[in-house]
C-alpha cells in the first residue's frame, strides 16, 4: 500500500533535476508526436494488461480518470471495468460559481453518452457529484502522469488535485504510462504521492 502521507518517507530522495516543466514539455512533445492508430493500439494494450493484472480481483469501486489528448486513454478500461461489475468514480473539475474548482468532486461513469467536456476540456460525468470524500470508497485508484520510476516516484500533469485529493487515503495506485515514460528518477517535491504499479503498452511494474 502507498503511504498515506504526500512524501513522508521519501524526502531524502528528493530529485532537483532535471526540472519537472521539462519533463513534461519533452513528454507530451513525445505523445503528440504519437500516430492515432499507434495511441489506439497502446490503449488496448494497456487496458488489457491491467485487467489481467486485476486476475480474480476486481474492485467494487475504481476511482479513475477520463483522459483527454494525447494521454494514455483510459475510455476502454473504463467501460470494461464498469462492465464487471466495478464502480467507476470520475473526477469533476468543472467550473464552480467562485471559478476554477482545484479540489476534485467524484462522480459515478454511467456511460459514454453521459459525459460531458469539462474544465480543460476533460471529460467528466453527467451524474450528480458526490462530493471531495468519495474518492475514500475506492479500493483501487487509477492515476494519471507524466513519468514515472519503477520505485513508484510519480511526476504528474501539473494540477497538483491529484496528490490533494488522496491524502488520508490508503488504496493502491496504478499509474498507466508509455514504455518511454519510465525514467532512472524524476523530480519530487515533498506533497508527491508515490504510485504502487505502473502499467504501460507492455509491462507491468510492482513499484518496490
């Protein structure tokens, strides 16, 4: 299980460089740079080696992400773990009447039809929101990032909601990458929450 303190045993390994703004610019160059049909192809992949890596176990709720771009899509692992049975929590950070909502609200995924584009742009369910503290109900949580280590260190896309929102919680994190995204350290600041697996187009990583 991960630490549910941001950093707390992993100050001493704080990384200064390379800078996390270049990580990610030279990351999503990476992405972008991807063909659709080479994205498409990543996903299944991934997608498949995760419910493989689930086996027998399948959470009763799942909080994921709904991916936006050119990052690892997450919209068949969604309907598929939601077609077994899972509960599927999905951020919501849309725009609030005080403006811009940084401490994500969770909703259940009910479909592709019921869906909307939200804040940036990300996809985000029609269903009524649950409030900041639903994402304790997940006993699997399925993260978004930038790049990662095989120790679990995790740079991710720059919000910082992500880290926000898990503190308190105790879940296993799976961190869904592309094979070039696993890097020898990435940059951590102290609040950085540490991912337990890492799934990308061809392997599995139990972060140690």
């Amino acid at each position: 299980m991960a630490s549910p303190t941001p950093g707390a045993e992993r100050e001493n390994r704080k990384v200064v460089q390379p800078a996390k703004a270049a990580i990610r610019v030279s990351v999503r160059a990476s992405r972008m740079a991807r063909t659709p049909a080479d994205r498409l192809a990543d996903d299944r992949a991934r997608t498949a080696l995760v419910l493989a890596a689930l086996g027998s176990w399948m959470p009763r709720v799942v909080a994921a992400y709904a991916s936006v771009g050119a990052e690892p899509g997450t919209a068949e692992l969604v309907r598929a773990l939601a077609s077994r049975g899972a509960t599927v929590l999905l951020p919501v950070l849309s725009v609030g009447v005080a403006g811009q909502d940084r401490v994500a609200r969770w909703a259940v995924y009910e479909g592709q039809e019921r869906m909307r584009k939200g804040l940036q742009g990300i996809p985000e369910p029609t269903s009524e929101p649950l409030g900041a503290d639903a994402i304790g109900r997940a006993e699997l949580v399925v993260m978004p990032g930038i790049a990662g280590t095989a120790s679990g260190d995790r740079l991710g896309t720059g919000g910082g909601w992500y880290d926000r929102a898990l503190v308190g919680t105790s879940s296993p994190r799976w961190m869904l990458l592309n094979d070039d995204e696993l890097y020898e350290a990435v940059p951590l600041d102290p609040w950085d929450l540490p991912v337990t697996t890492i799934v990308t187009p061809t392997r599995v990583v139990r972060c140690c």
